[in-house]
C-alpha cells in the first residue's frame, strides 16, 4: 500500500488558523502545561519537606525523573500527527497512527547494529582520555565523521533503489519513538547487570548511571550513544525529512535552511568529535537509563522537531527575510567556535588555583560565550518555522533550560576552585549567557 494514500500532510491549524475556537484550545493547551510546571515544581518542594531525605534521593526521585522523561517525550512527538483535515484534532495525536510496530523496531535495532560495525572501521584517530580505573588513559576511536558518510551514503542507495520509502517515518513516527524507549531500557538492562556492583539503591543507579566508562569491547558505550546513537541518529532523521519533502514535492527555503543550519551544526560536532571527550557531562556524569533514552530518543527525535514541524505545516519565506535568519546562524556559529578554541588553547592545568581563570576575549563578554553561541544558532533554525506554534521552539526553550543548569554547575565548581578571584570575574562580567538579558 502506498504510505501517503489516505494521508494529506495538511494539519487543521493551516486551515483553521483564524478560528476562535482553536485559538481557545491552543490557549487551554499551554495553560495545562504551566500549570502541570507549576504544580511538579510545588509537588518537588513540598515532597522534600516531608519525606526524608534518603527515601526521596533512592527512591522518588528517579522514579520522578523516568516519569517525566517518558512523558515528556510521548506528548511533544504525538502533539500532532500525520492527519487530513476531516479528521478531529486530537491531543496525542491520529488515533490510527498505531503505538507498536516490529518494522520499527528492526529499523532502530539495525541502525544500531550498523553504528556498532562502523565503530570497528580501522579509519579515524584514536586519542587518550580521561584516567580509567586502572590508572591508564582510556583511549577512544573517533572515526564519527566516517560513520555519518557512510550511514548517508547507504540511505541514499537503499533509496534510490526504491528499498526505502523515507515518507513511511511520518506514519511510523510514533513507534519509532516507542521502540527506541524498548531498546533504552534493554540496553539499560544489560548495561547494570554488566556492571555487577550490588548497591543498597539500584533504582537511583539503574536511572541515572553507576560506571562513568563502561566499555563492551573496545567500544565506550557512553561516546557510542552520545556520537553514534545521538548526534549520527539526529542528522539521519534529517536527511530522511529531506527525502520526505523531495518525495512530496514539497521543499521549501524554510525546511532547507532549518536542514543545512542542522547538518553543518552536526558536522561540525563529527569533524571535532574529540571536543566530547572533555564536556562534564562526558567526564563527571554517569551513563544511566536516563542518558541512554536521551540519546536514543531526545537528541534524534526532538532535536529535529523543527523539520518534522515544517513538513506537515509548511511555512513559506521570502528570500530576504531568510538573509538575516543565517546571519544570526552564522553569528552564533563564530561565537561558539572561536570561544570553544579559545578556551581549548588555553592551559587550565599547568596554572594553579586563582590564576586560571580566562577573562578576556569572548569570555570578557559574558561567562559563558560557547553556550551563547549554542543557543543562537538553535533559535535561529527554528524561526523558519514562524509563529504560528510554540511546538518547534521547544528544543531550543530545552537547550537553553540544560546550559542555564550547566552554567551554574559549572560557576559553583568555580566558585570553590577560585574563591575571590571568581567572585571578582563575576563583578567585572556579569551576565552568564547573554549580554543584559541573563
């Protein structure tokens, strides 16, 4: 059967914009979200006031944590669904849009398989890390770059062959979400009992990590989910969108600016895959569920909602409104990488305590200038996406919710590390990610 029969990728907002009666939903809609913030954030407070200490750290906590995950994840990706416009509007999307589907999970499962066979090609650096357990530097195989050209280039023939169908994602995205989340947890599974460490809080260690460099092989399984999985699974997504529209034809400026701004960011992540190695998140977290899932399903799945998002509601741009919106790319791209190299040549180690702190340059403007950069560039490539929705801003209102929350990890270790030469950096730059704003 073909997958677009039956199947107009036309959403009631395109034709009912103006209508007082959506524009009452819509409003209902972002209301329930506040309020459902307002009350996990008073339900957070009060709960740590009245349970102890221990049993809200083992237990609730991550227990929260899965929850919020799980469902944060199923509202934005079934928001809105591959419908006509006969269809009712409908909050968790078509309801025939079906929740489990084996094809789905044989396409995860083999993409997986495929980033683990690419992992072994004897192409790409390999560099030393951190310290491991047994006092030797843990090496790694950055030969991400390779992988990606090789996953597109193996796209491209299966689609050219008439093997794939890329427009079968708009039908299938709702169980390619859930048979991710099945993997995440089967491969979470198999992480913790690889690991064999009997804890007094397995559930606290199963959702949020206990090894920070488990290795299956010579594969490190968290730079294998974070490059492989992640960022490789993101750019795929988006090269399949792309092949979406073309079968549509229906490109636009829009969905191509939002797909190269994307393409040329992942890039630029895989030519540099080595810059991962020395991110917190790489060194000081553990790899738990909640990564995992993370990668197997935030990173690919939202991170691309601004392109899922123009492919069922198109919005047309004129060419001289899309100059200033690379512009803003491009300023933010220089921002993030001239900061990142900034403080790459900068010798934080040799130097003791006080005197290592970098105060000129970008990091003389704010305190935090790669991640300012971050941010530019994600709100740029969602404003081709208009106005018309709040659901394509949500990866870039993620972004700057996770790097805010980095910011201040990272200026308390600061803080303890440099005491008053930190304090007097603070006085001398005061804004943390963006000049008079915060």
């Amino acid at each position: 059967m073909h997958i677009f029969k039956g199947c107009k990728f036309v959403s009631p907002l395109q034709q009912h914009l103006h209508t007082p009666k959506l524009r009452v939903f819509f409003l209902s809609i972002f209301l329930r979200f506040l309020l459902k913030g307002l009350f996990i954030y008073c339900s957070h407070s009060f709960i740590q006031h009245f349970i102890p200490k221990n049993v809200y750290i083992y237990l609730f906590f991550p227990v929260l944590s899965l929850v919020c995950v799980l469902l944060g994840i199923s509202l934005i990706m079934m928001l809105d669904g591959c419908r006509s416009s006969s269809e009712p509007w409908v909050l968790l999307g078509s309801a025939g849009i079906p929740i489990w589907d084996w094809t789905s999970v044989c396409v995860v499962m083999s993409f997986t398989v495929l980033q683990v066979a690419l992992y072994y090609l004897p192409v790409g650096q390999v560099t030393e890390g951190k310290m491991g357990c047994d006092g030797k530097r843990l090496k790694y195989k950055l030969n991400g770059l390779h992988a990606f050209l090789l996953t597109v280039l193996l796209m491209l023939v299966l689609w050219f062959a008439g093997v794939l169908r890329a427009g079968a994602v708009m039908d299938s995205i709702f169980s390619l979400v859930t048979a991710a989340m099945a993997i995440s947890l089967i491969f979470s599974l198999m992480l913790s009992c690889l690991c064999l460490c009997c804890t007094a809080k397995p559930l606290l260690e199963f959702v949020l990590g206990q090894s920070m460099d488990p290795r299956l092989g010579i594969i490190d399984v968290k730079h294998f989910v974070m490059v492989r999985v992640g960022f490789i699974g993101w750019a795929m997504m988006d090269v399949n969108y792309l092949l979406t529209a073309v079968e549509m034809k229906n490109s636009s400026l829009s969905l191509l600016l939002v797909i190269i701004f994307q393409l040329i960011y992942i890039l630029d992540f895989l030519i540099d895959e080595a810059s991962v190695l020395t991110t917190k998140e790489f060194t000081d977290e553990p790899i738990g569920f909640i990564m995992i899932l993370g990668e197997f399903i935030w990173i690919p799945f939202f991170s691309s909602l601004p392109v899922y998002f123009l492919l069922q509601r198109p919005n047309h741009i004129h060419f001289l409104s899309a100059v200033p919106i690379c512009l803003l790319f491009g300023t933010g791209f220089l921002i993030y990488y001239l900061s990142n190299e900034q403080k790459d040549g900068f010798p934080h180690k040799c130097i003791p305590a006080g005197r290592s702190l970098l105060v000129s340059g970008w990091f003389g403007w704010v305190r935090h200038p790669n991640y300012s950069g971050d941010i530019l560039m994600m709100f740029a490539w969602c404003l081709p996406c208009g106005f018309t929705s709040v659901l394509p801003y949500l990866p870039v209102l993620q972004c700057f919710n996770l790097l805010r929350q980095r910011a201040n990890e990272i200026e308390e270790s600061c803080l303890k590390k440099h005491r008053d030469a930190w304090r007097e950096y603070c006085r001398r730059v005061p804004y943390k990610l963006l000049p008079y704003i915060y």
